[in-house]
C-alpha cells in the first residue's frame, strides 16, 4: 500500500489539529472567563467594573473587548461551557437508559464544570442566580438544557400523539428539579455538596408526581 506523501500528512495535521495562535487564544479565553467570574462573585457584577477584569487578566480592555463586548457576555461563556456538557451528556446516555436517568445524568454532569471547588461553585452560582442583571443569562442557559434534554427524552419515550409535548415537560420538570436543588444549597450557604440535593429533590418529585397504588 502506497503511503501518502508528507505534504498531505501535514496538511491533514494542520487541519485537525488546532495552531498555536488558536491554542493560545483558547487558553485566554478560558481564564478570562475563570478569573472575571471570580471578580464578578466576589465583588459584585454591578461594582466590578470591565478595567478591573482586564486588569486582573494582564490585559488591556481593547483586548477584553476582543474576546467578551459586555460583562455579562463573560458569564453567558461559563453558562455556555455547562450547556455544552449537559448536551454532550444526554447524548451519550446509553440506549436502555429512562427518562429519570437521562436526566439525572445529564443535570449530575453540569455540577463539576461549575468550578474548581465547592467554594467558588458556590459563589458563581450565587453570581447568576441572585443577580438581577443576570435574569436573561440565567434563563437563556435554562432554556438550552431544556431544549437538550427534550430532544434526547422525544425518542426514547413510548411512541405517541402527544410524545414530543411529553418530553418537553420530563425536561422541564427536571430543570425545575436543578433550580429548585440550587436554590436549597444557596439557602444551605453552599456548605453540603450540591449533588446529593440534587438527588434529594429528584427523588422528592418522582415520589410526588407517582401515580398512587
């Protein structure tokens, strides 16, 4: 067999494989996004202004601008990067999986890409739960899970007329399931872990909304 000439071999690495400009503005990307929302909880997202982010990054606000026009902008790129793991999770849900483990996976999958710790977690999601300017992010981010879970729960559920209505309300109901676990661990001050009351509520709500018998 014959091999492909070099020149190929090169061309099809450079294409798959990112430069190191593209690697390099990754990374910046990524901890601008890290360090502003660390500002941001900490300070508030009112009272932090966008000098204080570039600066804490060792950048100039032109570059800021390049990556992120506003500051909530910031927080919808740490919101996207939960929203990108809870489709990649409901995706890759097995087969035989139901509608409860989808979504428990799914929602179960989002906890450690919040941040680095516990700590921190908990501040980024005081940040965007408990700011008003915030509102729109926080539901836009909603609105995107429960869209994901949707499609993933429409073709696993039992064939019927009304099975698309049925899956967006399992999805629905299962971010209602999330906010309402977030809100008992902001009122917890964030010291348990956030999983198992998760877990707490899912329960809660399978046992309340089981047919009797």
């Amino acid at each position: 067999m014959s091999r492909p000439p070099v020149s190929s071999l090169r061309v099809a690495a450079s294409a798959s494989a990112p430069s190191r400009r593209e690697a390099r503005r990754s990374e910046t990307h990524a901890a601008l996004i890290e360090g502003a929302m660390r500002l941001l909880s900490t300070q508030g997202f009112d009272t932090t202004t966008v000098d204080e982010i570039a600066a804490s990054a060792g950048i100039s606000r032109r570059t800021l601008f390049r990556y992120f026009p506003t500051k909530a902008d910031i927080v919808t790129a740490w919101a996207q990067n939960m929203t990108d793991v809870l489709t990649a999770s409901v995706e890759s849900c097995p087969a035989d999986f139901t509608p409860q483990d989808i979504i428990r996976m799914a929602l179960e999958a989002v906890v450690p890409q919040m941040a680095k710790n516990r700590a921190e977690a908990y501040a980024f999601v005081c940040l965007i739960e408990r700011t008003p300017a915030l509102l729109s992010v926080s539901l836009r981010k909603y609105a995107r899970w429960e869209d994901a879970l949707a499609a993933a729960l429409a073709s696993r559920l039992p064939p019927s007329p009304d099975q698309a209505l049925a899956a967006r309300v399992a999805a629905r109901s299962g971010i209602a399931a999330f906010r309402t676990a977030l809100d008992e661990w902001i009122r917890l001050k964030g010291r348990p872990a956030l999983v198992p009351i998760l877990h707490k509520v899912l329960a809660l709500q399978a046992g309340l909304l089981a047919p009797p018998g």
